[in-house]
C-alpha cells in the first residue's frame, strides 16, 4: 500500500514508530496513508530498515505484510537483513529470509552484535540459506 503523496508528518511518524518499536502507531501511520517505503532524510533508512536493526520483529512482520520492499538498502548500502544480522537478531534474520531477503557471500563479514547463542543462530541461519540457494543452482 505504497502512497506517493503522503503527508510529510505522517512518513515521520512512521519512521519513529519503525525506531522505537511502536507496532499500533506503525499500523496506525500506514492506515492513514503513510509510505510503507519512506527513507529517513540523513541515513535514508526504511521503516524496514529500522525495525530490523532494532530487533522488532513484530513490526518487522507487519511491514512485511503491509508490502514493504524487502530488498530497499540505507546511505551505506545496507538492507533490512543486513541491519539484523550485524546487530545479532535471529529471529528477525529468519523472518526476514523466509520472505526472500537476499543474501550474498560477496557482503563479506559483517561483525554481529549479540550473545554468542544469537550469533550461532545466525550463522546456521545464513549458512541454511546458502546450502539451499546452491542447490537451486543445481536443479
């Protein structure tokens, strides 16, 4: 539900509801008419972006339903899943990789924030999805 011309402070209240997490004020902005694809004026980060890297994985999961472009990268190149891997969040990097998020080798490593457990979880997560998309490859 992408609208072009929304309201400047509605796209705002959407990025800060991204920020802090908030999913009834999410819902609440994208219901009103806000751009599920908004990018933050200094780091150009999506509503997307934001909820990744923050861990929500409920807003994660609304603005996903909601359509949000999974693959929409920040000022330094970084997409949702990016974001969720290096700040260590697993729960999100599978939501995120369960809706098609692309992964690739060529990133490099990306140093994970987290306990070592979410790390761990992380890595088989990324590691799962390269086996599969090699086997693709295959077929």
């Amino acid at each position: 539900m992408k609208h072009d011309m929304a309201e400047p402070d509605l796209n705002a209240k959407l990025l800060d509801a991204a920020i802090q997490g908030d999913l009834l004020t999410l819902l609440k902005a994208l219901e009103m008419g806000a751009d599920i694809d908004t990018l933050h004026p200094e780091s150009r980060a999506s509503p997307l972006i934001f909820t990744a890297g923050n861990g929500h994985v409920d807003c994660v999961a609304a603005l996903l339903r909601a359509g949000a472009n999974i693959e929409t990268s920040n000022l330094n190149d970084y997409t949702a899943l990016m974001a969720a891997v290096e700040r260590g969040w697993p729960k999100v990097v599978a939501l995120l990789l369960q809706n098609g998020a692309d992964w690739s080798d060529d990133w490099g490593v990306i140093l994970m924030e987290g306990s070592s457990e979410e790390r761990a979880e992380i890595e088989a997560l990324l590691l799962a999805r390269r086996e599969k998309h090699e086997l693709e490859n295959l077929i």
